[in-house]
C-alpha cells in the first residue's frame, strides 16, 4: 500500500473531524475559514467527515487487495499457465511437471523413482498409499505480507488423493512443488498438464512475538485442548 494516498486521506479525515488546518487554526465546517475552535456535528461537517471517511477505508481495503502476481516459468518441461477456472474462483490451478527423478514413497515409507515414459510422454505412478512431491514447473513472486497457501481440489478429494495444506513464504523464489498422497486403493496416474491442487494468495500478520513477563491473562477456556469443546459441560 502506497504510504502517500493513505496519508492525505488520513489528513483530511482528522482535519474534518478536529476542524482544524495544517496550521492547527480552527476551521468552519462548510467554508474551511478560520473561525470558532469548537463547532457543533452539523449536516456540513458529518458531510465532510463521513467523505473523507470513506476514502480513507477505500485506501486501506485497496491496500490489502493483492491485483497480481508475478510467475516465470522454471525447469525442463513447459506446463500451462496457472489460472483460476472461474473469475470468482479463490485458488490458482496448479499443473504437474512430470520429469524423470521425481521421488515417490511406497505405502511403506521407501523413496523409488518411479517416473516413467509410455508413449513418449511422461508419466508418473503414484501406488495406493504411497506418496510423492511433484513439481508445478513455476515460481511465484508473493510479495511481502502474503503467503501462498497450497490446498487440494475437491475432485481429487473425493477419489482420495490428498494434498496436505502447505505454506509459501515471501521469500522463496524456487520452483513450486507439491505433495500428493494416494489414500485410494489403486494407483494414480499423473501426467504433464494435469490439475493436481491449487494456490491461494492471502494477506498474513505479521507479528512480533514478545515474551511475557508474568502469566498470560486467564480465559474462560484456560488451557483445555484437544477435545475440550467436543463434550457437554
């Protein structure tokens, strides 16, 4: 968010509620002269103040709004542009990157290579219960105060293939990858160009940890946890 609308807006906000200039003299509500220190909420000024409200929550809600990301294409194989199916759609669909070397887990935890090609075209096994990390063939510039959450498909879902959510931070700049587990009973078959989750874009907060002193303030929930709130009181 640019420092500079936010700060103007914010001006005239304070200068319409406190009625005063640059100069901190006093103003008249509908005129901006000089006049009485104190000046009662008439329609002019909750006019004024009511304006200038509102472009300063414009400036702060445009702020927050992330209007786009850069990506570039990396690895050896082109895959196709991450898009949103639908203009209201949350999550950019991810495609696979299929290339020899991708690293699979059987369902009993043994690292296999088990891309291979058939018809000329590359194609990764997934066995049911195994898992692996598939690359997407693109990185993401995330700006500072986003994240890139990396969630599943519902389509995927229901036929239990499971994306374990994940975090990308600000700061990588690499290759995005996912990590696929088949839960299902028989293999799964990836190829290049295949949708296998999706990324969503979303502000963070980003918050400075400060150790207390004393005891955290108590709560009505104090320290009960996992399951506390499944059972009637």
């Amino acid at each position: 968010m640019s420092a500079e609308p936010f700060t103007r807006h914010l001006v005239r906000f304070l200068k319409s509620v406190l009625l005063i200039d640059e100069h901190g003299a006093p103003l008249h509500p509908a005129t901006e002269e000089p006049e009485a220190p104190s000046m009662p909420m008439n329609k002019a000024r909750f006019s004024a103040v009511h304006r200038h409200a509102l472009a300063l929550i414009s400036t702060l809600i445009d702020g927050c709004i992330l209007h786009s990301v850069r990506i570039r294409r990396v690895g050896p194989v082109e895959t196709p542009e991450p898009r949103r199916a639908h203009p209201d759609d949350a999550g950019l669909d991810l495609p696979a990157a299929i290339r020899s070397g991708i690293r699979c887990r059987d369902p009993f935890g043994n690292a296999e290579v088990d891309a291979y090609f058939c018809d000329d075209v590359p194609e990764l096994v997934i066995e049911d219960g195994g898992s692996a990390i598939i690359p997407t063939g693109w990185s993401f510039e995330i700006p500072h105060g986003f994240e890139g959450q990396v969630r599943g498909r519902s389509g995927l879902t229901e036929r239990r293939i499971y994306v374990p959510t994940a975090t990308i931070d600000a700061g990588y700049c690499g290759e995005l990858h996912v990590q696929v587990h088949n839960m299902s009973s028989q293999d799964f078959h990836v190829r290049t160009g295949d949708l296998i989750a999706q990324l969503v874009i979303a502000p963070v907060a980003l918050a400075r940890p400060e150790v207390a002193v004393d005891e955290l303030p108590e709560t009505v929930r104090g320290a009960n946890g996992f399951g506390s709130t499944d059972t009637a009181s």
